[in-house]
C-alpha cells in the first residue's frame, strides 16, 4: 500500500522558461481553478478529465488536499483489501498464485506512475469477480464483511469515474453489465445502482448541474473520437510497423485466452458477460495506445485485463472430464503466456518506465512523511507555489478594477490567481484540444456572446514548441476572425500579445474567392488578393478502406504545403476537422508580431503572403484518402481595422 501511494506525492516542477509550461502542465494547474470556481464541466469546461480530475491530478489545491488524499487511502485500502479476498477464496496454489500476481503486478504498475490502472481497478474488481467466481466452482461464498467490500469499491467507482472520461466509460460499461447479469438473475441491481448514486452525488458534490452530465459525456466522446486525428505522430511513428505488430498480436491472444475461458464456463452467461467486457477493454486499449500515441498507458490496461482472464483460466473449476475442455484450457493458457511476451516486447520498445528500487523507497519515505502531515492536520499542496514561480513569464500592463482574461493557447499558469484578473476560459480551453469541427466552432460561439472575457492574452507557438507541426492558425482557428473584430492589441513582446475587448465590434465581410474540387497533390495558384485577409475550408475524406483503418488503426498526416511571394515553401500539418472548420491560410502568421499586424488593415510582407498551395499525404497508401479534396477561400475583411 504504502508502494501503491508513490505517485500521490505533489511535484517540483522545472519552470526555467515559458516552454516548460507545456499542456499537461496547464491543465493539471487549471483544474484545482475550475473545482474551487464551480465551473460547469460540458458546458463551461469541455475536458477529457471530469470535474474530480484533481483526484489524479498532481494538484489539488488546498481546499481539497485532505479529501483527495483520504480518497486516495480509502482506494488503495479497498482495492488490495478485495485482491485478498480474491486470493484467500480458493485453497488451491493456482488460484492464490493468480491473486498475488496481479497484486504484485499492479502495486509495479502504480510505481511506474501508470495512475490509470488503479482508478479503473474497482469497477474492474467488482465486474470480473462478479464474473470469476461462481457458486458452482467450488468458491465459498462470500460473507457479509466481503459484500460490504464490493459495495464500498462500487461507490468508489463512481467517483473514480468522474476523473476522467475513458475512467467513467469503462465503469460505466462494466456497471451496465453487471445489471444485465442481475434483470437475467431475476435479483436487485445493487451494485449499479450503488454506482448510479455514487456517480451522481460525486457530480453534485463538485458543484455541478446534474442536466451538464450529458453535455460533459457527449462533449468527451467527441474530444476522445478525434484524438487520433489530432494528436498522431504519423502513421508508422511514433511506433514502428514491428512495434505496433506484436501490440496487436498480444490484444489478438488477449482475445482467443477469453474465448477459451468463456468455453471452459460451457457459454454461460456470466461468462459471455465477462468474455464482451474484455473484447470492449482491448478495443478501449487500442484507441488509448495506438490512437492516442500511449501505448505505455495501454500495456498496464492490458496487463490488468490479462490477469483477470488468467483467473477463469486457472482457478479451479467444477466441470465433467471433456477432452475438448481440456484442449480449450491449453489454448487459454497458451494464448495468454504468449500475450505476456508480446507485451514485455512492446513494452521494451516503447521505453516502459521503470522506477528503480531506490527512487521507489524515497518516496516511501515521502509519503509516509506526507502521510503524518495530513493525520496532523499540516498538509500542504504546491499548487499556489508553482501559479507564483509561473507568474514571472509575464508582466500584465496596469488595469484598473477587476478584468475577466482568457489566454491562447494554453499557458493557464500564467494568468490564473492573478490580482486584479480573473480566469474566463473559452469551453475547450486549451487550443490544442479544442480539435474537432464542432469543438474548435464552439469555442467561437464563445466569443461572439456576452461571456466573453475583456482581455485575451495570445500567444502563437514557436515551431519548436507546436505539436507535430501543426499549421499555425489551426489552433482555434475559427476564433481568429472574432479575436479581430471584438479585440485590440494593448501590447506586443516575444511571448505574448495583450489584447483588449472594444466597446463596439467591427463587422467582419466574407466574399468568396475560390469553390472547388482539388485534387490531392494537385497545386492552386490563388488569385490576387493584396492587402486581403484569405480564409479556407479544406474538406479531407476517407476511402471506405481509409475509413476501416482508422477505425482500427489510425490516419496519415495530411499536409498543407504554401508558397509565399518570395518563392519560400512552407509544410504544416492540417488536422481534418480543423481544417473543415476553416482557419486562417494567407498571410501565413507564425510569430506574435505578425499575428499583431493583422489589427493594421494593411498588406503582409512578401515572405507571408500564400500565392500557391498543395494539399497531399505523403504516407498515406494510395487508397486511403479520397483523390479530390473540397476547397473553399474566401477574402476576408475586418471594417474600419487599423483606425
């Protein structure tokens, strides 16, 4: 347990300039605001973490250190507690040896800061010991001490499932299971509904309307749907083909060792419950690690879910002397011997962090350190300390009175708990996550209202701090247009521009320049428009065989290649939905001094000005992406800009 609480600690983060205030460093400062603000999550807070993401988070502010730290105990405690009782049901040496090794193998994933594997471990628990462990498999039954076990990892699963979104939906897919086994049972669904009601009361806790669960759920599903888009590496990177071969290899005979357990159960229900339950982690598994470039995230999944069909595998079972039995048990155990190695293999090249036995036991000692501070009431958190060490990265003009701000694209730590300022975020509020057509359009939304903050401070990214070279204007690209309408620049430096709401907007004019179908790789050579802002929608569509393999693998890049009036190319990444959504194409702006220039109204210099452009994917097999492309420029125009 006190191995498992190793990566409760609160970090010391190294804050030498503004890059080291990355994106997971600013939501994880973000998200003690957003709890102590009571910000609506799915409406104004659109996140894959929920609004108890604290509870993972390194940070949680001081408000609720205490509570997340006895969270954090209470987990821990349940969670070895049930993995006793699971290896204590069964006298024989197969049964215990399964038990102790998934409790070995977790406390090394917890140590290994793999935090996902034990907020998913209740519902995971409660799911596959409902599944395992029948009446008629020679398990005594449960006491009355046990039930109240599974019941308390039952709450916790509904708080656990509002850290974050894949948490909730792999709890809530196992809880709607386990209520199916029990309308099939003919019984009361206790346990789900004990979740239902954790699950609700965890969202009320949080300051939350319960009619914004929905908003939050769909919202997430959309945000998850399209980071495979957004944030892949390439296609054969950031894992090559050999790599990613034995990750699907090891899922395929994660799969066949259930098939056969589920067989070995002679297709009974609760074993066709658990044999889906599996097949939906393992698919759950390859978006998060194929997807989403965390296949370190996905093997302790894996490993998780492969112990648990070793249980139906190898704990002993009342069962006629068949043959095939027999058969369908060597290929069980066959099959899942061999997915182990192929995840060790994975897992060596991927780099799967490994603490060593000495960092392990300092923060022992940290813990068991910060373990008395809490019991003495003198918990501390270092969340305010790291807002102040990040302050220093920007020097704000005197304002007078309170002034509500929003800054782009991600750098939360500079402006949250400044005096005289007060964090407004735009729904999704970092620009990198706000990565589909219906999220970056939302964001806009958000600027053309009455909630719109009063200063906005802007920042475009230097190349080498963008995220897979990505085209510079996509990051919240259809908010551009109302950032110049609605605001002005106060000030301009290396890092930022400071700007400040007008008292009456401008009106912004769209006249369409070019609609037509461009063939991919084909160029365009744009018709003159000096002095003219140039806006494009690019629409990017799979083949149906594109369509399978993103499903089940992911996409190439597509790229937007430019080339300006001084003869210069210029390649970016263009994720398809943003570049549905539209976005900014010519100038082509790539410093703050050039985006501060869009407010003068007057023509860019020759090196940003587009005069030609080709949209191609270079990795992409030849029948992924359908051969012509939707384009659509318009000419933009700001009234009176510049005045």
């Amino acid at each position: 347990m006190l191995l498992a609480l190793a990566p409760f600690g609160s970090p010391d983060l190294k804050l030498d300039n503004l890059g080291d205030l990355n994106v997971d460093v600013a939501f994880q400062l973000a998200l003690p605001y957003f709890l102590d603000q009571h910000l609506q999550f799915g409406e104004q807070v659109i996140f894959t973490y929920g609004p108890w993401g604290i509870l993972i988070a390194p940070f949680t502010g001081e408000t609720w250190y205490v509570a997340a730290m006895l969270f954090r105990i209470a987990l821990v405690t349940c969670v070895f507690l049930a993995l006793s009782v699971l290896a204590d049901r069964f006298s024989s040496p197969g049964g215990r040896a399964v038990g102790w090794g998934g409790a070995i193998a977790l406390v090394l994933l917890w140590a290994t800061g793999q935090r996902d594997s034990y907020f998913l471990a209740p519902a995971l628990l409660v799911a596959y010991q409902r599944w395992t462990v029948a009446e008629d498999n020679g398990a005594s039954p449960a006491r009355q001490a046990q039930a109240v076990l599974w019941f308390a990892l039952s709450f916790l699963s509904g708080w656990a499932a509002l850290v974050k979104f894949n948490i909730f939906v792999v709890a809530t897919i196992a809880y709607m299971l386990l209520g199916a086994d029990d309308v099939i049972r003919k019984r009361w669904p206790v346990q789900p509904l004990i979740y239902g009601a954790a699950l609700v009361s965890a969202w009320l806790s949080a300051g939350q309307d319960i009619a914004h669960l929905p908003l939050w759920v769909l919202r997430s599903l959309d945000l998850s749907i399209g980071y495979a888009d957004a944030m892949s590496k390439g296609f054969l990177r950031p894992y090559g083909a050999g790599l990613v071969a034995a990750y699907y290899c090891a899922v395929a005979l994660v799969v066949i060792a259930a098939i056969s357990a589920t067989a070995l159960q002679a297709w009974k229900v609760p074993a066709l419950l658990s044999l889906a339950f599996t097949c939906f982690l393992c698919v759950v598994s390859i978006k998060h690690g194929v997807g989403g470039n965390q296949l370190e995230q996905s093997l302790a999944l894996m490993v998780v879910v492969l112990w648990f069909v070793a249980q139906l595998l190898l704990i002993p079972k009342q069962q006629r002397d068949d043959q095939a039995l027999h058969l369908w048990r060597r290929l069980g155990i066959g099959a899942g011997v061999a997915a182990l190695l192929c995840l060790v293999v994975v897992a060596a090249g991927a780099n799967f962090p490994i603490i060593s036995p000495r960092d392990a036991l300092a923060d022992v000692r940290g813990n068991a350190a910060l373990l008395a501070r809490v019991l003495r009431g003198n918990a501390t958190d270092r969340w305010e300390e790291m807002l102040t060490r990040t302050h220093r990265f920007w020097r704000p003009v005197d304002i007078p009175g309170t002034r509500t701000i929003d800054v782009f694209p991600q750098h939360t730590g500079v402006i949250i708990g400044r005096e005289g300022l007060r964090y407004s975020p735009r729904p999704a509020f970092l620009s990198l996550n706000a990565h589909t057509f219906s999220l970056a359009l939302f964001n806009a939304r958000h600027f053309e209202g009455s909630s719109a903050p009063d200063l906005v401070l802007f920042q475009v990214l230097p190349s080498e701090r963008s995220v897979n070279n990505r085209h510079p204007a996509l990051a919240d690209g259809p908010s551009w247009p109302l950032l110049l309408s609605r605001y002005a620049p106060e000030t301009v430096d290396d890092e930022f521009v400071l700007l400040k709401k007008r008292p009456r907007s401008l009106g912004i004019n769209r006249k369409v320049l070019v609609d037509m179908s461009l063939g991919l790789g084909e160029a365009l050579y744009i018709p003159q428009h000096a002095g003219r802002l140039l806006w494009a929608e690019v629409e990017v569509d799979r083949t149906i065989a594109g369509t399978i393999i993103h499903a089940i693998y992911k996409s190439p890049h597509v790229v937007l290649e430019s080339r300006t009036a001084d003869n210069s190319t210029h390649a970016f990444q263009i994720v398809p939905g943003l570049g549905k959504a539209g976005f900014l194409i010519s100038p082509l702006v790539q410093t703050n001094a050039a985006f501060a220039e869009l407010f003068r109204g007057k023509g860019a210099p020759s090196d940003r000005v587009v005069q030609s452009i080709r949209i191609l994917s270079p990795e992409a097999p030849a029948f992924f992406w359908e051969r012509s492309v939707r384009l659509k420029l318009w000419t933009l125009r700001v009234d009176n800009i510049g005045d």
